[in-house]
C-alpha cells in the first residue's frame, strides 16, 4: 500500500500559503486527514521512510492527548489527524489567517490557540475603573 492512498485529504497550510508575502526560509506545512483505524499504519510507513515523529514537541502541558500527530523530513512536515472536527477547526483558522494576514507568528499562535483548543490569553489590561 502507497502512504497517499491512505490519505483522505492533503491540503498545505502554514505561513507559505497564509501570509502575504509568504514567510520564506520555513518549512512547508500540510494538513492531513486520516481514518482513525489507520493511524498505526500511517505511523509505521512514515517512520520506514524516515520521518520523525515531533508529536511531544506539540503534547499539552496538561498531558491530554492531542487529535493529530506531527511528522518532519527535511523541510516538510505533516500535520496528521483523524478527527473531521480538528481538521475543519483547522482549515478555518488557516482560512481566517490567510484574510487577515497575520503576519506576526504570535498572532497566528494565538488564533490557532483558540480555534482548536478554546484557549487564548488575554493580552490587554483590564481595568476596574467604569466611569460610572
């Protein structure tokens, strides 16, 4: 079996295709959807063909398991997933990235963030004092 038979959609994302101009000098990201039962496959034929698995690089602090896998090889990575909701959760985020043009990567973090995991850190001050 051929890796890209296994794949159920392929779509690059990242700064390459989000920010204008593009971000050079990075790595080429592509967003993969995967059926579940084949995630140990996927797994298996990545690793024979030398890529590494960057998954702990992305493991929450919480130590909740995350609905993807990273992989790198050069300067490619896959993003792999088999969850249809983080996948759509994410072409949106790329999509809302791309037509604002967040050009700052803790932007784009913080956008990230909060579209796929419901988290974002306020970065204004608040304040008590109401003028009335």
């Amino acid at each position: 079996m051929r890796l890209k038979d296994l794949f159920l959609c392929t779509t690059q994302v990242g700064s390459t295709v989000t920010c204008n101009p593009p971000v050079e000098n990075t790595d080429t990201d592509f967003l993969i959807l995967i059926k579940e039962e084949n995630k140990r496959l996927v797994h298996d034929l990545l690793e024979k063909s030398d890529w590494y698995c960057a998954y702990e690089t992305y493991r929450p602090s919480t130590g909740d398991e995350r609905p993807f896998r990273a992989y790198r090889k050069g300067k490619i990575n896959y993003i792999i997933t088999w969850d249809e909701d983080y996948h759509r959760r994410f072409l949106e985020a790329s999509d809302l990235a791309k037509r604002f043009n967040l050009l700052n990567k803790a932007d784009r973090v913080d956008l990230f963030n909060l579209a796929l995991y419901g988290t974002y850190k306020i970065h204004t001050n608040t304040t008590d004092d109401i003028p009335f």
